[in-house]
C-alpha cells in the first residue's frame, strides 16, 4: 500500500528492471529492433513469432530532443508513488504488463508499455486513496513522457519548461487531449485532409505528381564563369550503385546531370578551363549568390527567377510507389526546371502584394545561437535564407493556410479550435525539417536526413553541406507529416492500434484515447516557467513528487536547435498566440511574439574539465534541486534522470545533491535510448541512463573524518543489496546494469554523512569529494568481492590481488563485449584505488577511440601479476581439459595455489566471453573448477 510519512517507496527498495527496460528499448526504436531486444521483449510478452511494427509515438508529433521513453517514465513514475511492501507481480500488473500481453497475443504484434493503459483501478487499490491526490511535478518537461505517464496513472500531472516549444508539445501531448479527447481528433483529422487538398490544389503545380523527393546540388560559377556542383558525394542508392553525375555543356558551361551506374570521380579540376577548384571559394560564392537573388525574390524582382534553376542545382528525382524505398530515380528534365522557375515567380507575386513578408522568417539567426553558429559565420544570417525559394513558397503557402484556419477555429470552437490549429503548425514545422537547405541525402536508406536527424544529430550543430533536398509538399511531404487516414471502422477498439509511417494523426488518436476524460482544471497544469525559480509558482511543500530530466552539459542546445522551429510556428499561429499562451501560464518575461527564445533560463552548461571541478551546468541545477525542495513534502521524492557518460560529471551531480540538502536513496540503471540509435552507438561510455532516487532535507550521519569506518560499512552494504537486487532476481546476464547501479549507490551512500568542521562553502565541497572518493573505492572492491557469490569462487579470489589486477579485473567486467571503456571511467577508478601508475602500464593499452580505452587482451597480461596467472592458468586448464578429459584437469587444479585457482573460477563464470573461452569450453571449465577451493 502507499507508504506512510518516511516510510519507503517501492523505488528505493526493488523494481522491475528487465521488463522495463526491455520495453523502454522497443519503445525507442522505430522500423528493426535488435535481435537481443527482439528476444527478451518477445519472451516477456509470451509470443514467439510476434511482428514488430512502427507503432504511434509521442515523438511523432515533431522533433524534440532527448525525449524519454514512455514506458519507463510510467513505471518509474508509479514505483515512486507506492510504498515498498507493493510486489512487483501487483506493480507490473498496475503498469499495464498483463494487458500487452493480451494485446501482443490478440494482435501478434509487439506491444509496449506506451500502447496500452495501466490498471487505474489496480492503481488506486495499491495506493490505497484517490490517485488525482498524488501530485507529480516534472519542472523541465521536454516533450512529456513524464507527465503524460503521471495523468495516464490518474495522478495529478503539472508540466513545464522554459522553451516555448516545448511548452506547446506539452500542451499537444498531455492538455489538450485529455481535455478534448475524441472530439480534437476528429477535428483535427478533418483538418488535415483539408490542408492537404489546399497544398494540393496550390502547391501541385510546382511539383511532379509521380514525384516523391528530390535532390540538389548548391551550384556556383568558377572564376572561368563556368556553373560547377558543390558534390562531395554523389550517391544515391548506395547498394544498388546509383549515382549522379554530370556531363558538361562546354558551350553553355552548365553542368547536365545523368543518372549512371558509377561513382564519378571528384571534381579537383575545372572541366571547363582545366584549373584547381576550391570547394571553399565555391562555397563562398553560392553562399552569395544565394543571399542576392532571396533578397532580388523577396523585393518582386521577377527576373531573378531566371536563374533559380542555375544556383539550386536539381540533380536527381526520386519517384513514388516503386521499389521497397519509395520507387525508381529519374533525371530532371525542362518541366522539372520551369517549375523551380514558377514557383520563384509566385514567391514575387507574394512579396509584392505585401502578403510575402509577414508569412516567412525575416528574423535574424540570434548571434547566441550556438547550433547555428557556423551558418551564421558562413553569410547566411536570417532564418529564411535557410531555404530555396521554392521551399519559400511551400512554407509561406502553408503557413497563410493555417494562420487563416487558426483565426476560424478559434472563432468557431474557441480554445478547442486554437488546440486544432496547434497540430496543423507542428505539421507545418515537421515539414520544414525535411524541406530546408540543412538537409542532406541518405544514400543508404535512400530518404532525406533532416535537420535534426543529420548534421545536428552528429554533432550538435548545423552547417552547410553540399547537397541539399525537398521533400514534395503536396503529395509527399505532408500526407507523410499528418498520415491522415480514413476514419475507423465504427466500435473499433482503441487497442486494436495499426502501424504508422510517423505521422501526427495515428498519435493523436491514441493519446484522446487514452486521455479523455483525466484532465482536472486546477488540478493540472501547464506552465511557460523557470525550473530554478520553482518554489515561485507552486505552493510549498505541495508535491509528491518531482520527478524531472533536465539537461546535462552541453549534450543539447534545446534553445538552438528548437528557435530553427519555433520562428516558422510562431508565424503560423499568430492569431491565437494570445489564446495558446494565456497569463496565467506564462511565468517568464518573455512574449510569444518574440522570435527569439529565452536561452538564459536554460540549465545548461560546459562539463567540468577535470575531476573536483565544477561547472555553471552545476550552479543551475543547485538552484534548481534548492527550489524543488521547498515544494516537496516532508515525504516527497525528487526522481532525476541522468545519462552523461564521464565520471567528473557524475560527481559533480552528486555533489550538487549534497550541496542542497539531499540525501541519495537509490538509483538504478534504466534505459532511454535504442542501442541502435546514432547517439547510443556513440555513447558507450559506463555510466549512463540511471534514474536516482532522492530525498530532501534529510539528516546526515556525522563523521570525524571521511574515512571512518561507518562509511565503509555502509558502501559495502548498499553495493550488496544493489547487486542482489538486480543479480539475484535475473542473473549474470545482467551484471553490466548491476555494476552501474553498485557504483551510483556507492556515491549515493556519501550523501547520507557529513564529516564534522566543514560547515563553510568550500568545506561541503572539500568534504564531498573526500566522500565521493573513498565511496568509490569501497565500493570497487567491494563489487569485486561480492561477485565471488555469484562466481561461486571463495571471497580471497580477489581480495589479495595486487592494484594492477585489481584495476584491470574490475575494467574488464565493467568493459563492452570488444574489450572497450570510458577512457574517463577507467582513469577514475584508477584514481580511485590508487594505481593510477598501473593506468599507464602495460596493463592497459591506452588507446583512445571516441573517448574510449581498449583494455590489452586478457591472454596478454603478464604472468608476473596475479591476474595474468590466473588468465595464463586458465588457457591451459581449458586446452588441458579438452584433449586430455576432466579428471586429469582436476588433478592439476588440485596442484594449483588456490588463489589462482579461485581466480580462474571468478574468470570462467562472469569473464569467459571476454577472456575468449567458447560456450562448450565455459561448461567444460565449470566441470573441472567445480572440484577447486
């Protein structure tokens, strides 16, 4: 039942971690799923065969950073509401476990969390009183998973960021369905239709109605005068072996592009006139030629569209309907020309009417916007020089469209109407991702990587590139971007969901379904507001719990990329801004018809250089953990997702829990990204993805030196618990996550004491680190001594190892299945156990790959030290075993010191892929050992 005033929640005692984090890896996928996560999610649910689609998401409603899976922002939301005496088979029950099932069995898909609702009424019997009275804040709320999952639990749910993107999608996501349910998505669903059929009948003309996207080339003319291609790379379907290349008219000194089966080679040299060519001074000159002829456009110069077709290169043209990625490529032709041309022509037209201006992005790129620094310093310096001119008159098209049905909506339906003209501007944004001149062509999957899923995504920032595409608004583009589909059939269950494309609409219908009905006016809310001045907006000691994911560092500009956004909505819904940012929400000086979003009140900033250091990230998120403090009750939980990966930046965040009165409780290793996702196949750093578990104001044990034994005991204490909690229930398939939740229990433990005489500033951050320090270093030694347990191996087999063995042990286990680690990682816990020396020996082979140490192979360790004996002994006992039988193994461990052989027991049962023994060989060695020490 629900845990009374200092009792504990079932977060800080057990959970379900596998389950949900089996689910949180499906969730974060899209068209494959890993073959290991296949396995586990299709054991979970109990369907073998089970078909995997691309299911309806709330992140299909438009871009936005780090956006949390929804399945473990409900679980983690739930265990922290219930008291810990709740079993985990009536938890997972309440979480919707049985109900998937029934589902994934009914519909033969695979189904996670997010697909179905929780018990509510299982619920409110766990919980033991009225569900809207549990009060859950997330102060910095992105895109909403957490407070999505808080009202489909039938808690009270109250969101907010500083971002007014965000702020709208949490509107989009969690308000206004649960206000308006069935009744916004058949308005919207009409609304969508029509806003096809206007680009249709507006756009059509200037597109190819077989036509899907379409591929550019930036073009500039040699100092010859000859127009050459900005191509570094010319493929298009990179398995088939289809590419561009160009033939040039020597007489017109024009490139023609063809369609060929081989990959030109590059260009270094003018074909017109024989010299050098600098892809730099091409750049430079596109870049200006670019700028002259929007301005020319934008002024009703009409002549300028002459020579549209001259800097915007169109290289290629992707057709519908044909072949598994969307058809067949074709060359350009005449037509295709005179379209790019008539859409300039119209774009003056507009510009000369007056209608033009107030419809596109005249703002300046804010020179505080780091993601598109680079851009800025290349010429381009206002948000609308980011388009061709066609992309122009797309945009400024739609965005009169939606301006005006905005305007009749809210006239018609009021708020309800402004909500349904809301989705038709994130449609309008969505668009723009893949229709700018930001994007670029895959050649693999054979689509447009947009803004967000190309340059940004690999490194944080945008910038020119040489290729550029356009989606086909009318016939591509936005049936893809709303996926507005044919009403269902009458009685049709909600749970009877269909794939998606990751379009708007199929989300929507699945978010009013499930939603209607559990918004309370009063109760909820939505807020524009400052994370850090928190206590300033809701009463004190009001909140059950505060469960948040904030930035960390600089992993995200969310204010740079998401202003690329936020000035193209803005446009669009104009009319009912007053009516989508009422007073009461805005708790910022800041208006909504500012193109520029408050950057300031982000909680962002650089990692700290080393380790002890401190950075301005960190002094925000004080300033945040102290006011969400004051609003937590006496009995209330913080719960902060973390996934930085470098150890500094783990101390640190430890520390400013420390700093503002809170006293860590649990943490554990939950999943929020796909393996197969970009960033996660980058970011194989150790420790990652932990939800911590914190409470405020809490007493501390006070210590006459910060390495008193008490300290001791307890690291080694919780380091037990959490490995018998994640191992004892699933096993030593599991061992990494167990390792990572060991070590962030161990940092939480030095959160709980306070060494006596440090009372001022400085001291608390003294004390701290002399804590933090020692935690880790018990905590190291005492995971490897626990996990003898589990090796079956006696404790001494690594409680006599020298430093040098002892670091590399622990690194191997900590270690990817290719012998990789944090490079920052392993320096620390060298640090830590004092052999930094042994870091730099040749113990490690200190070679850095994206941040990355590769450990020596185990064979290589020298015989000299206790781990390269054991190794060395281990080898041979394995060969030993094999051609001459076991027992005659036997008879040599029986002469083997027992520290090796106990050494070679712990190797064989948690190390034996690593040190490179076959499943056959790992059995056959279990045999043998199993007569050891």
């Amino acid at each position: 039942m629900s845990a009374a005033p200092g009792e504990a929640k079932l977060i800080e005692r057990k959970f379900p971690l596998v389950e949900v984090n089996a689910m949180a890896e499906c969730e974060m996928s899209f068209k494959t799923l890993a073959r290991e996560t296949r396995a586990r999610i299709t054991e979970l649910l109990g369907v073998e065969k089970a078909k995997w689609k691309g299911l309806p998401k709330i992140n299909n409603l438009m871009y936005y950073p780090a956006r949390r899976p929804a399945s473990a922002a409900r679980a983690v939301t739930l265990a922290s509401a219930l008291g810990a005496d709740v079993s985990l088979d009536d938890f997972k029950n309440a979480l919707g476990f049985e109900r998937a099932k029934e589902v994934a069995r009914k519909s033969e898909t695979i189904t996670i969390l997010f697909m179905v609702d929780p018990q509510r009424e299982l619920v409110a019997k766990l919980l033991g009183r009225d569900p809207k009275s549990v009060v859950v804040v997330d102060p910095m709320a992105g895109g909403g998973s957490i407070p999505l999952e808080a009202l489909r639990l039938g808690f009270a749910a109250i969101a907010g960021d500083y971002n007014p993107v965000a702020y709208l999608l949490l509107r989009a996501t969690v308000e206004f369905p649960a206000k308006y349910g069935r009744k916004l998505y058949e308005l919207v669903a009409e609304e969508a239709r029509k806003m096809i059929e206007y680009a249709r009948a507006e756009l059509g003309r200037y597109y190819g109605e077989g036509d899907k996207n379409y591929v550019f080339f930036r073009a500039a003319r040699h100092d010859c005068g000859g127009v050459l291609p900005l191509a570094r790379t010319s493929a298009l379907n990179r398995k088939r072996g289809i590419y561009v290349s160009f033939e040039y008219d020597k007489q017109a000194k024009v490139p023609v592009p063809k369609i060929s089966d081989k990959q030109p080679p590059p260009l270094i040299t003018c074909p017109y006139c024989g010299r050098l060519v600098s892809e730099g001074a091409l750049q430079a000159k596109w870049v200006e030629e670019h700028a002259k002829l929007l301005e020319a456009l934008l002024n009703g110069n009409e002549g300028a569209a002459d020579r549209v077709a001259e800097v915007y290169l169109l290289a290629a043209i992707q057709q519908a309907g044909r072949g598994r990625r969307g058809g067949g490529y074709r060359s350009p032709t005449p037509e295709d020309l005179e379209r790019l041309r008539e859409a300039a022509r119209e774009l003056t037209e507009m510009a000369g009417s007056g209608e033009l201006h107030s419809l596109i992005p005249l703002a300046p790129i804010p020179a505080g916007n780091e993601v598109f620094e680079d851009v800025r310093e290349a010429g381009l310096r206002y948000w609308y020089q980011l388009f061709s001119p066609r992309q122009l008159l797309a945009l400024a098209k739609l965005a009169a469209y939606v301006r005006r049905r905005a305007e009749e909506l809210r006239d018609e339906y009021g708020e309800l109407g402004a909500a349904a003209a809301l989705y038709l501007a994130l449609a309008l944004a969505k668009l723009v991702n893949y229709n700018s001149l930001l994007t670029e062509w895959h050649a693999s999957k054979q689509n447009i990587r947009d803004v967000t899923g190309s340059r940004y995504a690999r490194g944080k920032k945008v910038e020119l590139g040489y290729d550029f595409c356009e989606a086909v608004a009318p016939y591509a583009g936005l049936p893809w971007v709303l996926e507005a589909e044919e009403e269902e059939e009458e009685g049709e269950e909600a749970e009877d969901f269909e794939a998606t494309r990751g379009g708007i609409l199929p989300v929507l219908k699945l978010l009013c379904s499930s939603l209607e009905g559990l918004w309370r006016e009063g109760v909820d809310g939505v807020y524009l507001w400052d994370a850090t001045r928190l206590d300033e907006v809701l009463p004190h000691s009001s909140v059950d719990i505060v469960h948040v994911d904030p930035p960390y560092y600089d992993q995200h500009d969310y204010s740079g990329i998401t202003e690329f956004f936020w000035v193209v909505i803005q446009q669009a819904l104009l009319p009912v801004l007053d009516q989508l940012f009422p007073r009461e929400r805005v708790k910022i000086d800041w208006s909504p018809y500012d193109p520029e979003i408050p950057r300031r009140l982000e909680v962002r900033g650089e990692p700290p250089k080393e380790v002890g250091a401190l950075s301005a990230f960190g002094t925000k998120i004080s300033a945040f953990l102290k006011a969400a403090a004051k609003v937590l009750k006496t009995d209330g939980l913080l719960v902060l997702w973390y996934a930085y990966g470098k150890l500094q930046g783990w101390e640190e965040l430890f520390y400013r829990l420390y700093e503002s009165g809170y006293k860590v409780t649990k943490t554990w290793q939950v999943w929020s990204e796909s393996r197969q996702r970009f960033t996660a196949s980058l970011a194989k750093a150790f420790l990652t993805s932990i939800v911590i578990v914190a409470r405020p104001n809490a007493g501390r044990v006070p210590l006459l030196r910060a390495e008193d034994p008490q300290l001791e005991e307890a690291v080694r204490a919780t380091v037990k618990s959490s490995l018998d909690a994640v191992l004892g229930v699933y096993g030593l398939d599991q061992l990494q996550p167990a390792l990572v939740t060991s070590l962030a229990d161990a940092f939480a433990v030095a959160t709980g004491f306070r060494p006596v005489g440090y009372e001022e500033p400085l001291g608390v951050t003294a004390s701290f680190r002399t804590l933090s320090g020692t935690a880790l270093k018990v905590a190291v030694e005492a995971i490897l001594e626990h996990l003898a347990q589990y090796a079956g191996a006696p404790a001494y087999a690594v409680g006599a190892l020298d430093d040098v063995s002892r670091l590399y042990l622990f690194l191997l286990l900590a270690a990817t299945p290719d012998l990789r680690v944090s490079y920052d990682f392993a320096n620390r816990v060298a640090q830590a156990l004092r052999a930094s020396a042994a870091f730099d020996t040749v113990s490690l082979k200190a070679e850095k790959k994206e941040g990355m140490v590769l450990l020596r192979r185990p064979s290589e360790i020298s015989t000299n030290l206790k781990f390269g004996r054991a190794m060395a002994f281990t080898l041979k006992l394995s060969e030993l075993a094999e051609r001459a039988g076991v027992r005659v193994a036997e008879e040599a461990v029986k002469e083997a010191d027992r520290e090796t052989v106990a050494l070679a027991c712990y190797l064989v049962a948690l190390c034996w892929k690593k040190i490179g023994l076959s499943e056959e060989r790992r059995d056959l060695l279990v045999k043998v050992l199993g007569g050891g020490p």
